[in-house]
C-alpha cells in the first residue's frame, strides 16, 4: 500500500489496493466455495455454516453467506493471515492486530439480495474505533454484481440510528430518517485478487446483483489490539486465541460516539433477517 492508498483511507474512510492476494488462493478459494455451494443441496435451512436465501432449494442452491469462513476451511484462514493483507492493514492499525469476524458473503446471480446502509460500528462498539473491514474480492466485480457502496467521509460522521421504531436493533438505517446523503455513494468495483478495505464506522451497503454470476467477497474484520469490545468478551482463551500478529494489549480507550445494539431483534438472526424489518428501504 502506498501513501496515498493509506491518506485515502484516512480522509475518505476506503479504499481499494488491486492486485493483493495471489491468483492460486483465489483459485482454491473459489474451488473451495463451489463445493461448499454444492453441499449445501443437502441443507434445508440457515445453519451454523450456512445462512440460505428464501428461495434455497436442492435444486438451485442460493447460499447468501458463509459463517465463519475461516473455521470451515484452512484456505479463507490462509487468505486471513497472508502477509500482502496483513501488510495492508499493518499500515493503516499499527502491528497488533486481532481478528473481529470472517464471513463470505455470496451475492448470488440473478438477484442475490442488497445490504441496506449501516455502518459497522453500530453492531459492534469498542473501546476505540481502528478497525476496518478487509473485501477479498474472490471474482471480478462490476457494477451490475452489486458492489459495496460507500459514502466518503461519512466514517467521521455520527452514528446513525440503526434501530426499529419499535426500539429493538435492527442493524439498517432507516432511508427517511438517514443524515447523510446517499447520492454520494461510491462503488468500489474492481478485479478477482482486489481487496476493498472501508473504516468501521464508514455508512456502507450495496444494491441487489442483477447479472448471472455471483459476487463472492469474503469480508474480514480487523481490529487494534487495544479496541476492546464494548459488548464484553466471552472469555480471555477466546479473545486472545483471535490475535493475528503483534501482541495483547490493555484496553485504549478514546472519545468516539457509540450506541448499543441492544435490545436485540425479536428474533435475531442474521443481517439479510434483521434488516428486513427496517422502516424505510434504501434498495428494493
Ligand atoms: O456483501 C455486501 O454487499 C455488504 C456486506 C456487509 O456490509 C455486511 O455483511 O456487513
């Protein structure tokens, strides 16, 4: 990554560094996911592996997302922990890293579902905000796949209300009651291998996928050392057994404006789930 790749992010809140991960992990990674597309046949609903579309059948597999990507097969934790991303992120959070999250979301052809806008921070607050979001782009992504959409700047911004009228959590901002404007957003298209990267608190979402392929980008949270989540940790194994590189640290705390995710959905479940119940819909 190159200074101005690191100012952009900086100022902008994203950015996209083509070329990062090399073309034989894409390809396994891909091998990988159409077998696991294929598994899924024998899956009937949502499970710890797989969340499934409605229209998910034996027939014609739509798998929206796979849990955890980098606990089912060693190839998504080989692309977590490879240096030319891990140099990526070393650059912008500094050398102690811990992983917040993996998940590879599908987007599957000929209408695989939009993400309505959120930002991340509303569902997961630390004690300071140097964390972002890693997109492995596993197949090229153009505009009709539905790519990520971002809004510049929007990362300094407030966090917006990310929950029902009713009061619960329902992790997408409602479009009428939105403060930032949407006609900014930026499309962050780009080839197999790209990587996008977006700040925790950057307002983000993308629309339906209108061609007939997929567009898989397996997403990877990081975060310094020193965010310590604001939810609590299950246990020290865990949350340790999650560092990257570098080192545990204490708890750095800094003055950044947060909301709870709380209450929960009536019946959480995933992002696809709980952001149908948002009130005013960005993406049909
Ligand atoms: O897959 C996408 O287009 C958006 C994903 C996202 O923002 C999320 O899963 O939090």
């Amino acid at each position: 990554m190159n200074k101005h790749q690191i100012d952009q992010f900086w100022k902008k809140g994203f950015v996209v560094v083509e070329s990062v991960v090399h073309k034989e992990l894409i390809e396994e990674a891909n091998r990988v996911l159409r077998s696991l597309i294929g598994a899924s046949r024998k899956v009937k609903s949502s499970d710890t592996i797989y969340d499934l579309s409605d229209q998910h059948n034996d027939r014609v597999p739509s798998v929206r997302r796979i849990k955890d990507p980098h606990s089912v097969d060693p190839i998504f934790d080989k692309i977590m922990r490879s240096k030319e991303i891990l140099n990526c992120v070393r650059a912008l959070l500094g050398p102690n890293l811990r992983m917040e999250h993996s998940k590879l979301n599908i987007k599957q052809a000929n209408g695989g579902e939009a993400v309505e806008w959120h930002q991340d921070w509303a569902f997961y607050p630390h004690s300071n905000d140097d964390i972002l979001e890693v997109g492995v782009l596993l197949e090229d992504c153009h505009e009709e796949n539905g790519p990520l959409l971002m809004i510049p700047e929007s990362h300094k911004g407030p966090v917006e209300n990310h929950h029902h009228p009713e009061g619960f959590f329902c992790g997408a901002i409602d479009i009428e009651k939105a403060l930032f404007d949407p006609k900014k957003a930026v499309s962050l298209t780009a080839k197999a291998g790209a990587i996008t990267m977006h700040h925790v608190r950057m307002i983000h979402g993308s629309r339906s996928n209108q061609s007939n392929r997929n567009r898989p980008i397996l997403l990877i949270g990081y975060s310094a050392a020193d965010a310590w989540p604001l939810r609590g940790i299950s246990s020290i194994e865990e949350f340790d057994g999650r560092l990257i590189c570098g080192q545990s640290q204490l708890p750095r705390l800094e003055k950044v404006p947060v909301r709870m995710p709380y209450p929960p959905a009536p019946d959480q479940g995933s992002i696809f789930e709980n952001q149908r119940l948002v009130a005013g819909k960005s993406f049909q």
